[in-house]
C-alpha cells in the first residue's frame, strides 16, 4: 500500500455516506464501434483489430481547453490497449472496483475467428460497457491515463511508458498467496450479507446468460424454418399460379408476412446475441471484480489480525517474564540457567527487546487497523458505487431489451397485419 | 332400436361422480368434467342457441382472463419468497393447459366449415366416456344434426368411412384421423392427459370429415351414411344390412356408379393387378399412339380427351403432396423449436424473478422489507426487472397458446389435406385400373378375333381344298388324306391337353383366379401364345374346329359386351371421379387460404399480446428514469 493511497483511504472514507455514493463531476458519452481488421507490425505476422473510441465530455480539459466542447475526439485503439489501460487502473486505484475487461477469448485465437463480425462486434460492445464504467467513476475517470487514452494522438509513446510504469506488484502476489488460505476472523456481517447475495446474484445472472445462448441458439434454427418454410409456401404458391390465382396472391402475401418474421428475428437474435448476452457477461465480470476487492480487503483485514495476534503475544510473554517464570517459558528458562546465563541480565534484556518491539507492534497495529479499516471503508463506498452503476446498467439494458423486443413485435405486427387485412 | 341415447347420456350425468373416483386415469375429463357434465345435461333446445351465440371471435375471450389471473397467482406467489420458483413452473405449466383446453374447445367452432349459407349443419358437440348398449365403456362422439344427438364411436366412424370408399369408389371421401398404431400404445399406455389430446384432436378431424360429407352431394344422399347419422339406428345393424352385405369384393366387378347393382357381366370382368398400375402411363401411351386396327380399340373420343385433364390434375396433386409434405415437416420442426424456446421463456421469467430479488447485493434484509421504495433507485430496479421476467412469463403462456395452434391450425388440417390428396390417388388409381381392365378385354377380344379368323381362314382353306379335291382325281385325293390324317393325328396328342386348358380357360373365364392368370399371361406373353395358337389350330380336326368356331363366337359376343359394360363404367367413372377431383381440388386450395387466415389470425393476436407487454415493461421502466 503506497502513501498516497493510505492518505487517499484515511480521508476519503470519512466524509461518505452510505448509499448516496459519489458521483464523477464530469459526463462522458463513450461510443465504441467501427472494428476493423487492420496488418499487424512488419515482425507479427497476425494482424490486430482496431477499435473506433468517441469520446464526448463535458470536461473541457479533455479538448486542452480550446475546441469545441461540443465536438466527438475520435481515437482508434486496439484490445491489448485497453488491457493496458486496465492494468494500470488495478495498479494505481488498488481500493477500486476496476471494471472488467471482456476475455481474451484465446479460443477464437486459436479458431482464427476473431476477426469475425460475431467476435469483433461483441468484443466491441463489451469495450464500451468498460469504458462507459470507468467513466461513471468518480476517481478513475479522472485519472491521468484515462484521458490519455481517450484523447491521445501519439499513444504509441504513451504506450511505451505505460508499459514500463506498470511494475508487477510482487508484495501482493505473495501476500495474497499465503493469506490464500487463511479466513478473517471477525468479518463484518454488512460484508457476509454481500458476498452470499453477490454469489447468488451472479448464479441467477449466469443463468439467464445461459438461457439467452440457448435462445439465441433457437432463434437462429426457427429464423432457418421460417426460411424453409418461406421456399416451401413460394415453391406451392408457384404450382398454384396459372390455376388459382387468388390463392396464388394469398400465399404471397403470406410468404411476406414469413419472410419478414424470419428477418425480424434475426435481427432480434443479433441484438441479443450482440449486446445483451454482452451486457449479462459484463454484469457477471463485474460482480467479478467486486469480489476480487473484497478479497483484497479481507487479505487488509488478516494482516491486522495477525499483527494483533502477534502483539497479544508478545505483550503476554513479557508480562511473563516481568511476573517471574512464565508457565511456557518455564524450561527455557532452566535451560539458560544451567548454561550459566545470567538470568537476571538476560531477562532484563529480554525485556527490553520485548518492550521496544510492542511500541513499533502498537504503532503498526496501529497503521494496520487503519488501514484495514480504511480500507473497508473503502470497499464499502465501492461497492456502493458499483451497486449504482449496476442499477443504471441494468435499468439501461432492460430498457433496451424492452425496446428490442417491441421493435421486432412491432415490425411483425405491421406485417402480419397486412397479411391479415389481405387474407 | 335398441338404445336410448338420452338415458345414457342421463346415465352418464349421474355416473359422473363416482366414475371420477373409480376410473380417474381413464377419464380424460379430470377438472373439467362439470364443462362437459352440463354440456351433455343441458337439453337440445338450450343447448342449440349457446352454441350459435358463440361468434368466432369470442375465442380469445375465454382465454385471456385465464392468462392474467394464472399470470398473476404465479406472480403473486413468487413475491412471496424467494424458494419458491417451483412453484412457479409448476403453475404456469398447469394452469395454461386449463385454459388452453377452453380456447381450443372454443376455435372448433371458428374452424369448422360451414356450408353455403353460414350456418353450421352439423357439430360433434361433445366427445367423452358413455356406456354402450352392451354396458362397455367407450369414448363416444355426441353428433348433432338436424336436431338430433347422436352418439357413434371412432371405430363406427372408422368402418363408415370403409364402407363410403366401397360404396362410392368414384368419390373420395374425406380423411378421418388415422388409427392409433398399437406400437403407440405400448410406448404410451393410456393416461388422461394423452387421451383428452387425442380425443380432443379426433373430435375436431371427425366434426371436420362430417362436414366435409355433408359438403359432397353423393356422400350426403348416401341411405349409409344418412343411417350413420340417424339415431333410429343401431350401427352395427347397419353394417350387417342391405347396402353393406351385398357389396362386392372388388369394385372393378361392379357399376362404378351403384356397386350394389352389378349386371351379371361385371362378374366375369377381368380384374387387373394393382402392379400394373406401374405400366398404366405407357399402356396409356401405346394405346393412343399405336392404332390398332381393330375398331374395338376405340375409346369414346370423350374419354380420350378427358385423360390430359386427368393427368393435368394427377401431377398438379402430386406436386401438391410433395409440397405439403415438405411444409408439414417444417411446421413441426418449427413448432418443436418454438416450444423449447418457449420453455426457455419460461425459465428467464423465473430467473428474472429470483434476479428481482437479489439484485440489490448491499442492502440488508432487514433494511427492504422496510423501506418504502419510492424514492430508492434499488427498489425500482427491482420492479423493473420482475416486469421483465412477468413478460417473459406472458411470452411463455401467449406462445404456448400459440404451439396449441400449431397443431390446431396448421398441422391437423395439413395432415388432413394430405390425406385427402392421397384418397384422390386411389380414385384416380380405380379409373386407371379400369382403363387397364378394358386392355385386358381388348387384348382378349383381338386374340380371340385373330383366333377366329385363322380357324375361319383355315375352314375356307380346307373347304376350298376340298372342293378343289373332289373336282380332282380320286387317288391323289386319297393319298393327301392320308398324309393329312396322319400329320393330325401325329401331332394332336402332343398339343391336345395344352390347347384344351388353354382355350377352356380364356374362353369361358367363370372362375375368376384362373381368370386373371390367364389374362396376364396372354397380357404379357402375347405373341408367343398367339403363334402356338396357329399351330394348334392347324391341326385341330374339323369337329374341333367348328366347335372351336362356334365358342369363340359365343365368347367375343360375351366380351364385347363387357367391353362395351367396361367403356361405360369408364365413362361413367371419369364424369364422376372428374367431378369429385374437382371438388377436392377446390377443397384443397379453400382449406388451404383458410388455414392461411386462421394462422394469420392467431399469429397476429400473439404479436398483439407479446407486444402489449413489452411496451408495459418499458413503460415501466421508462417512467422511472
């Protein structure tokens, strides 16, 4: 834990309440679109997708305070900059819930269909989910790297840079290594309730993701009967012409009406195949993330136990000795006796040692219990902040899932109504 | 008369209840056994007008209420807790069914066809349990008709069905629904839910084949099948009676127009095998295009001309299978899919339930039941999401409805429609194997003719050497005897027991298996038979030979009076099965724009009420942004 962040931790987490969290003083309008496939280095031989990233603020610094604020900056990215500007965010906002990045997905790598309109489409939509996350920030949006990323003309150097800054922090690796496992003692019940709801939630939403595959999976084999059926209803309405002529323009008018519901269900497979299986995967990733930082609270939470554990310990061992034989001390004691040591001088010295090692226990308790705390506080507003943004989310992709549907039921509707009204 | 229907039906009404508790598996009414106890209780004349009251678009009337309230039981009891999303499934798996069975009951009368002034003249109103005259349980079809209730068993229908084709072989008559194969019931044995389906399904084809008889003019005049429908009688009576008993085994042996009053000629008709059917386009060819020089060959020039009609209509039929075939597969693949989907739908609304309500990760439970969740964008959220799972949950119920008429709509008249294309073929396949009768009496005529003339050929031959003989020398006449004498004597024993069956066979043709034998060997191995007839007929001696004469001049006049009975009966065949074709055909393409509106029709009221609820979601939704 750096300085600052202590700092950022002790004075931050007093003036929040709960449940009001903070919001980022600046709007941001973030689009990404517009994958193209473009030639790698002359030494990759792979080439790489390139992503379109529209920005549109409110904060005028991100125009360099000249230019239209009402105007769109336009940078072109590619993922494993994005998984930089996620990294750096992990290292720099430890405290934070950083919003997840979508897989790496090393499967479609491998497939070599990762430059196909289904990948890049939804890898793009679930760009934008994390973008438009670390905007809705109040700390992360406005970082320095942040706004690089979104506006720089030269990030190739930015890049370099960045890449160097971003030291693996190996403290943390070990540390979380050896609490792995380990359990917090004393766990807060506020943070109990939310890692079983959390789990719960993340099941439920798995779940529905689940089910949107297999709808997606169905749509697209009824989009393919209605096909079939189309050529089926041409195929008769063609034997028919010449003969019957009224019931020739009834199939027809029929065939239309099928023809639109097979479109029209496409297009509602791509929008859910697209966007929301995106979002509910984002959802997941998220809740994801929120967990990971409790985690990293509750590794805070053991390294101020075990340091209190430790200066019980030592204070107990030098009451001990102060008091005369230890019961536990009791053979060492004989033993150094037998060696001749002074016992007087070594149990002075003993505690001498014991007493200056508690005063720096204390003062590190200390700066653990804040920091554990803090830290706490913290993870609090975090999470108070991811449940807002979650909301909003959800709200949003419900609204337009809403949206979707009424589209596709209003597009077949108008069509089936024809093809009633014609019948 | 040996059977009240209306004691039984009073018989059933009062046995309603403990036939409830004895035999609950096999009453396919379990739950809504009062729907049909009052339907069967209420007399003719109340029960009439409720029947005509009930416009077609009343259909969704019945149903949607039961969605909501069923919609909202299951909500209701989801809010409740949390553990309960079986509960859930399981009444939205129940109850739609309730009122699935009350809107399908409902579209019968929409889907039937109604004759040409509107109105209905005859509906199955009630399909259920009833004990027969012999006190055997059986599901029994309550027609009524002209004021009349009457109940017959499917089996009945089946065997009227059966005895209609052999009476009116020109006619085709209209499918019922197929038998069940006893595979099906070993793989199902019989429950309630499968049976009501099947009765339901069954009532529906049988009310539909009614209508369809009534529809065709030599159906509805039909003494059967007006018996059929009259409650004076005893259908097992019927079938043992008049009509029925007296009909031939073979309806090339008969008038085609009244099988019942075959001329005694028709008995000794040839009958053509039915694979020769195979051969009958180029029979049909050969015969058009090779003339013959034999007067007898010609058909009526009426005949000839209707066979492009006939050929038109038969291809035309055909295609119509091929397509409809294809069109019932993809039906059924698309209705399954649409039902897996549908359970998915069902599913997301449980999950979107359980989401709703564990959305909110930070606030504790204490907190929520609580707080008033006017102002707290987490409370909304919540209702949000139940919205979109209740719309899910609507999905599931509309689509289901929809599935349901699939089947009823699509799929049932579909399959209908392919079987009343291949009843066409079997007509179509009595008229050609009355064509391929009439070549078997042609071949038989011009063999016998052929025949005839060498012996007459012979005979003047012979009387011509005779006369020349006698006007010449003695001796050499002598001497030519008896090389004659011996050359017939010599050959005769070898050839007599061979000719005689031969000719005793094609000749007097009473008996009908030798017959047919007989005519398919001379059918397909013509010109070897016809060579060992001249030799045979050269050394037959002239006793033999007149007698010969003399049979086969009994025998062609006998013949060409079946071949003139055969051309009428084709005549009478083709105006006939023409007339019926037609008929169906114009059936086919109706039933087929009707099945376009109906499913139009339901599938728009679908899109209506999916629609209707995604837009309250997003209203919703939309009022809390």
């Amino acid at each position: 834990m750096t300085d600052k962040g202590k700092n950022d931790l002790t004075s931050k987490a007093k003036d929040k309440t709960r449940g009001n969290p903070e919001k980022p003083p600046y709007w941001f309008e973030i689009i990404v679109s517009d994958p193209q496939k473009r030639t790698g280095d002359p030494g990759s031989s792979s080439g790489y997708v390139s992503y379109q990233i529209s920005t549109k603020t409110n904060n005028t610094s991100f125009y360099d305070n000249r230019g239209d604020p009402e105007s769109i900056i336009v940078v072109h990215r590619r993922y494993s900059d994005l998984l930089l500007l996620h990294d750096i965010l992990l290292n720099r906002f430890p405290t934070c819930i950083i919003p997840p990045l979508p897989d790496k997905k090393v499967f479609q790598y491998i497939a070599g269909d990762r430059f196909s309109q289904r990948f890049t489409q939804k890898r793009c939509h679930s760009l934008q989910n994390f973008l438009r996350r670390v905007s809705l920030h109040p700390d992360l949006s406005q970082s320095k790297v942040f706004k690089t990323f979104l506006v720089s003309k030269d990030w190739e150097s930015h890049r370099k840079v960045l890449q160097d800054s971003l030291q693996p922090n190996k403290d943390e690796v070990t540390d979380a290594f050896m609490n792995a496992f380990k359990t917090v003692h004393k766990q807060n019940e506020e943070f109990t309730e939310i890692r079983e709801k959390s789990d719960k939630l993340d099941r439920t939403v798995t779940k529905i993701d689940k089910l949107f595959h297999k709808v997606v999976k169905k749509n697209d084999s009824m989009s393919e009967d209605y096909t079939k059926l189309g050529s089926n209803l041409q195929e008769l309405q063609e034997l028919v012409t010449g003969e019957n002529e009224e019931l020739a323009a009834k199939l027809k008018i029929f065939n239309e009406g099928v023809t639109q519901l097979s479109y029209g269900l496409q297009d509602l497979t791509k929008y859910l195949d697209y966007e929301y299986i995106v979002d509910l995967k984002d959802l997941e990733h998220y809740i994801d993330s929120m967990r990971q930082l409790i985690k990293l609270k509750d590794q805070k939470q053991i390294d101020y136990e075990e340091l209190s554990d430790y200066l019980t310990r030592s204070i107990k061992e030098k009451n001990n000795l102060i008091s005369g034989y230890g019961g536990s001390n009791f053979f060492a004691n004989k033993l150094e006796e037998l060696a001749g040591i002074n016992q007087e001088a070594s149990r002075r010295e003993k505690i001498n040692k014991l007493e200056g090692k508690i005063t720096s226990l204390t003062g590190e308790l200390e700066n653990a219990k804040k920091v554990a705390d803090g830290f706490e506080q913290e993870c609090l507003k975090e999470i108070d902040h991811f449940e807002s943004v979650k909301t909003a989310e959800i709200k949003k992709s419900l609204g337009s899932l809403a949206d979707h549907h009424i589209e596709f039921y209003e597009r077949i509707l108008e069509a089936w109504e024809k093809v009633d009204d014609s019948l | 008369m040996d059977y009240n229907i209306f004691e039984a039906v009073h018989e059933q009404q009062s046995s309603t209840s403990d036939m409830d508790l004895s035999e609950e598996d096999n009453n396919p009414f379990v739950g809504t056994h009062h729907l049909y106890a009052s339907g069967i209780g209420t007399t003719i004349g109340e029960a009439r007008p409720e029947n005509e009251n009930s416009p077609p678009s009343s259909s969704s009337l019945p149903s949607s209420p039961a969605h909501s309230s069923s919609a909202g039981s299951s909500r209701a009891s989801t809010s409740s807790s949390t553990s309960s999303h079986a509960v859930v499934e399981a009444d939205a798996e129940t109850e739609p069914f309730v009122s699935l069975s009350m809107s399908t009951t409902a579209t019968i009368s929409k889907f039937t066809p109604h004759d040409m002034n509107g109105t209905q003249q005859i509906q199955i109103i009630d399909a259920g349990d009833f004990k027969d005259p012999w006190g055997k349980h059986a599901i029994g079809y309550v027609i009524l008709y002209e004021n009349n209730k009457i109940i017959r068993r499917y089996s009945e229908f089946h065997s009227l069905r059966q005895s209609l084709t052999r009476l009116l072989p020109t006619i085709i008559i209209p499918p019922i629904p197929s038998k069940h194969s006893l595979l099906k019931y070993i793989w199902s044995p019989i429950n309630a839910a499968n049976d009501s389906k099947i009765i339901s399904t069954r009532k529906k084809m049988l009310n539909s084949f009614l209508s369809n008889c009534l529809n065709i003019q030599e159906i509805s005049n039909d003494i059967v099948f007006q018996k059929f429908l009259n409650p004076e009688f005893n259908w097992k009576d019927v079938l043992s009676s008049s009509p029925i008993i007296i009909l031939p085994l073979n309806n090339l042996l008969a008038p085609p127009l009244s099988p019942t009053k075959p001329s005694p000629l028709h008995s000794i008709l040839p009958i053509p095998s039915n694979s020769s059917l195979r051969n009958y386009n180029s029979i049909w060819q050969q015969h058009i295009t090779v003339k013959s020089h034999n007067e007898i060959s010609n058909l009526p020039t009426e005949i000839l001309q209707n066979e492009s009609q006939f050929t038109h209509i038969e291809n035309l039929f055909q295609n119509y299978k091929r397509i409809i075939t294809h069109l019932l597969k993809n039906i059924r693949s698309n209705k399954s899919h649409f039902h897996s989907l549908s359970t998915y739908f069902a599913e997301l609304g449980a999950y979107y339930n359980a989401f709703s309500l564990e959305n909110d990760i930070t606030m504790p439970n204490s907190l929520r039941e609580s707080e008033n969740n006017s102002n707290n964008p987490m409370m909304e959220i919540i209702s949000h999401i139940e919205k979109t799972g209740h719309s899910f949950d609507v999905i599931y119920i509309s689509s289901e409805i929809l599935i349901e008429k699939y089947t009823s709509i699509l799929e049932d008249p579909i399959n209908e429609l392919l079987q009343f294309l291949n009843e066409s073929f079997k007509v179509l396949n009595f008229k050609k194997l009355k064509f391929l009768q009439f070549k078997i009496l042609e071949r038989l005529i011009i063999e016998k003719e052929t025949k005839l003339s060498s012996l007459t050929e012979i005979e003047n031959q012979l009387q011509k050497i005779n006369e020349s003989l006698t006007r010449s020398t003695i001796l050499t006449d002598e001497n030519y005897k008896d090389t004659k004498a011996a050359d017939l004597t010599f050959v005769k024993k070898d050839v007599r027991s061979l000719s005689k069956s031969s000719s005793n066979s094609s000749s007097s043709g009473h008996q009908n298996e030798i017959h047919i034998g007989a005519s398919k060997l001379n059918y397909e191995t013509s010109t070897p038979t016809m060579n060992l007839n001249k030799l045979e007929i050269k050394q037959l001696t002239e006793q033999e030979r007149s007698k010969q004469i003399k049979q086969l001049n009994q025998d062609l006049s006998k013949l060409k009076d079946c071949l003139s009975i055969c051309i009428s009966d084709m005549l009478e065949i083709n105006n006939s099965s023409y007339n019926s074709l037609m008929h169906t055909y114009n059936h086919i393409n109706l039933t087929i724009g009707k099945i376009l509106k109906l499913f139009a029709a339901s599938f728009k009221a679908w899109i209506k009420e999916c629609l209707k609820n995604w837009k309250l979601a997003k209203l919703q939704i939309d009022e809390a942004l």
